[in-house]
C-alpha cells in the first residue's frame, strides 16, 4: 500500500527560486528510504511539503490518505499526528527534562498522566536513554539529544517518521547508534524518510536511495543497489 | 475528561507563563491599568453627565404670567386649557400666587428685599403664575407658545437659552468622553497585542514544536488567550479599587451634589460596583483580544 505519493509537484518560493521541479515519487507502508543530493537541491523542501510546512505550488500530494495539497491550515495538525519530524538540530526545549521533552508531545492532546508516563518510558527504552530520563538537554550529548527527539518524534506512534540530516551534527560512531535506533523502529512498522548527506551510512544501510538535483529525481536506487 | 485535562494544563501554564515572562507581564499589565483608568474617569465622567441632564430636564419649568385683573374662576378656565394641551398633564400643572413669589424673591436677595418693601401688595408688578412641567422637553418651546395664546397669559418664560446651553455642553462632553473611551481600548488592544508579541516571540520555538507534534492551533492559542485573560483581571484591579475608593470619596466630598442642588452626582452604591464591572469586562477582553492577535501570527504557513 502507498503511503506517500506525489504526482507533477512543482515548488516555487515566493523569491522566485524554483526548488522542486515535475517530481512524481510513491513511497510504500514499511519503506526506509533515503534522500540524497548536492547542497540546495531541494531535499529540505521535498521532505518539509511532506508535513506542510510548505505547501507545493501546483501537484498533488497525499499522506497516508491525506491530501496534503488541499489540506487547510486549520486542520494541519491532524496531518501531523501521522507523521513524527526529526531535525539536524533537536530542536528540544531547553527548560524542559528529557522526559519531559517527550511527554510534552502527549500532553498537548490531553492524555492521562499514567497513559503518558508508560508510553514516554516505552520509547525511551526503544532509543536507549532510560536511565538519562532527568537530564536537561544541555546535560546530554549530541547523540543523546538526537535520541530524544526521535522519541518524541515517535512516541505517538506515527506511521511515518521524516528525518532531515539527524546525524549532520554526529560523529560517525554516534551516527550509526542514531541508525541503528532508525532501523529498529522501522522494523516496528514505521516508514522512514531520511534526507542525508552522509554516503557512508546510506551505503552501509543498503536501503532504496533517491537522488535529488535540481529540484528533480535523476536516480531512484531499490533496495541494496547503491554502492 | 480529556477536554478537562487540557483546560487545567493551560490555565496551569499560562498561569506559570505570567510569573516566568515577568517583566513583559507587568509592562502588559501597566498598559492595561493605565488605560482602564482613563477609562474608568470617563465613564463616571459620562455617566455623571447623562445624570446632570435627566435632572435639568426634569426640572425645566414654563412660567406662565396671568394678567392681574383675572379672578378666580377666570384662572381656574385658564388651567383647564393649559391641561387640555398635548405635552401637560394635570399634576404637572401648579398654580403659585404673587404673594408668595413676592416672598421667594425677597428671600433670595437683599437689593429685591429693599425695593419690595416699600411696594404694597396691591400695586405690585408681580404677577400670579402657572408653573407647567411638560412631558417631552424637546416640544417645550411649542407648548410654551400655546400656553402663550391663551387669553389672559401675559407672557411665558421657560429659560431656553441657559437650558439649551447646559444641554449642549452635557451633549458634547458626553460624546467626547465616548469617543475617547472606544479610542483608548482600541489602542489598548493593539499595545497589548505588541507587548505580548514580544513574549510569544522568545516561546516560538515552544510553538513550532508544539504545532510539529500535532497540536491544534485552538489548542495552542488556548495557553496565550489565557494569559491575556490574567493579564487583563490583574491590570484591572487596581483601576476598581480607584473607581470604588475614589468615587465614594469624591461623592462624599461634594455632598453629592456639583455647584447648585439640582444637579446630583449618581450616587455611589450600586453605581461603582456596575463600572467596575464594565472595567473588568473590557481589561479582560482586551487582554485576550491582544493575546489572541499577537500568537495568530505563529498559526499560519
Ligand atoms: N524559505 C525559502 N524561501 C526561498 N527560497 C528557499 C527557501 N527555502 C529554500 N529555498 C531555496 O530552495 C532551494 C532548495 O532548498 P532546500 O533547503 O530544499 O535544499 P536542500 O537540498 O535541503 O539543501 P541542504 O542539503 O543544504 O539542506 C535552494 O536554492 C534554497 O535557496
Ligand atoms: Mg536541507
């Protein structure tokens, strides 16, 4: 089954930059794919019309049954409640522990205490800082951080989870932790979409790769063919 | 349950969100005293006036001068016509003889008192009265003339000029004072609205991240319409304390009453409590109409 296809986008920001041009791109349940290309190319963009954040000049875009395209501002959030976004920088809250961080995600739709203490827990686990829970922000490392904000990007329980260069602050070693937490939550059932500039991880995963140059795909790699 | 929840989380935190952005708070807060102040002198101010005006108007009499040669049963004929007239009815009608009015006038002043005295009742020039109170004061002028025709009135004063004055005064003051009222809250609103902009701007990023996790944008606003409706109650207070405190005060200071007894101030109880009602309404709707403003800005794509 589809969960996101797009057909004949066109994006043009409102400078007059054209960043995405003509892009067809189907992307099934249960996929880890990797987005690839030169700096400005569009990744950033592609991936950001995915959850709305930009919205495509012409196309058509649908999300998990959602049409995006269409989709008013007022009803945004039911978009984003499918879909979990990570970032390169965290963007965690500084004045709020890492458990916190994670629970503020539930607590804006008004969940129980209890309902949301198991889930935040469950999914620190998942990403390997159960016993780092108390810790601000500025107390964690780079990975650390990383770690939590995929666990408030999943914590309630997206079928698609969007990465935009989550490793671009990481070394290699703390890059491949980040993989390896990615690739276990895929093989829960969540779809990934990772934009990365980073070859050597996209090499050793062996997923399908897609690459992006000005603004259009020039080459859709399946599974385990990109070397 | 779930509604619940969300509610007591947001008046938690905007509660939290006053005292954490303190120095922004009280700028909002002083913005909105300051205002409500002004507000409050012009609503007793207005308020005052419109009393000032129901009692001149209640108290604008026709005089109506019979000729001296009429008796008895002549003016008696004279009343009943002046009743037959649109804008009178029976017991606003009142019969004064020139006795007694010789008496008023001697009493209000020394020079009249001298002059009087040596006139005798007999011969003096003045004259029996009719005091009429009309229903409408706006027909006064035409009910004046009418009694005027009658035969056997000599003349009929009503003092328009002075009446017509004080009215228009009260009229403009009034206006004025309204004008300025919707002025200052309109200006509230949008200082408001930038004082609270700056505190939402250094939680932007407490926006973005609650609108990329799935949060409504009711949602989101619910926090900050809140803490303008804090603002708004706090920055309130001490403007009531004023009204309340200082009105009683200068109600008592005056005997309730400016320059001459006819024209009274509202009297202090229920009246303060009303305004400071109004003052609290307007500080808390300004507060969330200035909240709600300056997060919209955040809310779109
Ligand atoms: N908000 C914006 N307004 C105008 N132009 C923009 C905006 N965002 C991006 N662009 C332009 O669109 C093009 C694509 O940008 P985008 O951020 O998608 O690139 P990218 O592939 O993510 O690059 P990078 O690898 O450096 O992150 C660039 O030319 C960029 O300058
Ligand atoms: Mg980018």
């Amino acid at each position: 089954m589809d969960l996101i296809r797009l057909r004949n986008i066109n994006k043009t920001y409102k400078n007059g930059v054209t960043a995405i041009y003509d892009l067809d791109l189907t992307i099934k349940k249960g996929e880890f794919v990797f987005i690839i290309g030169e700096t400005g190319c569009g990744k950033s963009t592609l991936i950001k019309m995915l959850y709305r954040e930009e919205k495509p000049s012409s196309g058509k875009i649908i999300v998990g049954g959602i049409n995006v395209a269409k989709l008013r501002n007022g009803n945004v959030y039911k978009l984003r409640r499918k879909i979990g976004v990570v970032f390169q920088n965290f963007q965690l809250l500084p004045k709020l522990t890492a458990y916190e961080n994670v629970a503020f995600a539930l607590e804006v739709f008004g969940l129980p205490k209890d309902e949301i203490h198991k889930k935040v827990v469950k999914v620190l686990e998942l990403v390997g800082l159960k016993n780092k829970a108390k810790h601000y922000p500025d107390q964690l490392s780079g990975g650390e951080q990383q770690r939590v904000a995929i666990a408030r990007a999943i914590v309630n329980g997206p079928k698609l989870l969007i990465c935009d260069e989550p490793t671009g602050n990481l070394d290699p070693k703390k890059s491949m932790e980040i993989m390896e937490v990615l690739e276990a939550i895929n093989k829960l059932g969540t779809t990934i979409l990772m934009v990365t500039h980073d070859i050597d991880i996209v090499k050793q995963m062996g997923k399908r790769v897609i690459l992006l140059d000005s603004g259009q795909i020039v080459k859709d790699y399946e599974e385990g063919t990109y070397k | 349950m779930k509604a619940l929840r969300i509610f007591s989380r947001n008046i938690r935190d905007s509660f939290k969100s006053v005292f954490r952005n303190f120095s922004l708070s009280i700028a909002s807060i002083s913005c909105i005293t300051i205002t409500l102040v002004v507000v409050a002198l012009s609503i007793i101010l207005s308020l005052n006036v419109n009393n000032f005006t129901k009692s001149i108007e209640g108290n604008v009499t026709i005089v109506a001068f019979i000729n001296n040669d009429k008796d008895e049963k002549a003016i008696e004929n004279i009343k009943q016509e002046i009743i037959k007239l649109d804008n009178v009815s029976e017991k606003n009608i009142e019969f004064k003889d020139k006795v007694e009015i010789s008496k008023e006038m001697i009493n209000d002043s020394e020079i009249i008192k001298g002059v009087m005295e040596d006139i005798s009742t007999e011969n003096t020039p003045v004259q029996n009265t009719f005091q009429v109170k009309v229903d409408k004061i706006v027909d006064i002028g035409k009910t004046a003339k009418a009694i005027g025709k009658i035969d056997g009135i000599t003349n009929v004063k009503y003092g328009e000029e002075m009446i017509d004055q004080l009215v228009s005064v009260f009229t403009t003051v009034r206006k004025f004072c309204i004008y300025l009222l919707i002025a200052l809250v309109i200006v509230t609103a949008f200082l408001i609205a930038n004082t609270i902009k700056i505190t939402i701007f250094s939680r932007k990023r407490e926006i973005e991240i609650m609108r990329l996790v799935g949060a409504s944008n009711t949602n989101i606003k619910i926090p900050f319409i809140m803490e303008g409706l804090f603002l708004g109650i706090i920055g309130s207070i001490l403007p009531i304390l004023l009204t309340i405190i200082g009105y009683q005060k200068i109600y008592q200071h005056f005997h309730g009453k400016m320059f001459t007894s006819f024209i009274k101030l509202v009297s202090p109880v229920p009246f303060v409590y009303y305004v400071s009602l109004v003052l609290l309404g307007i500080g808390m709707i300004v507060g969330m109409f200035g909240s709600w403003r300056a997060v919209k800005k955040y809310l779109k794509i």
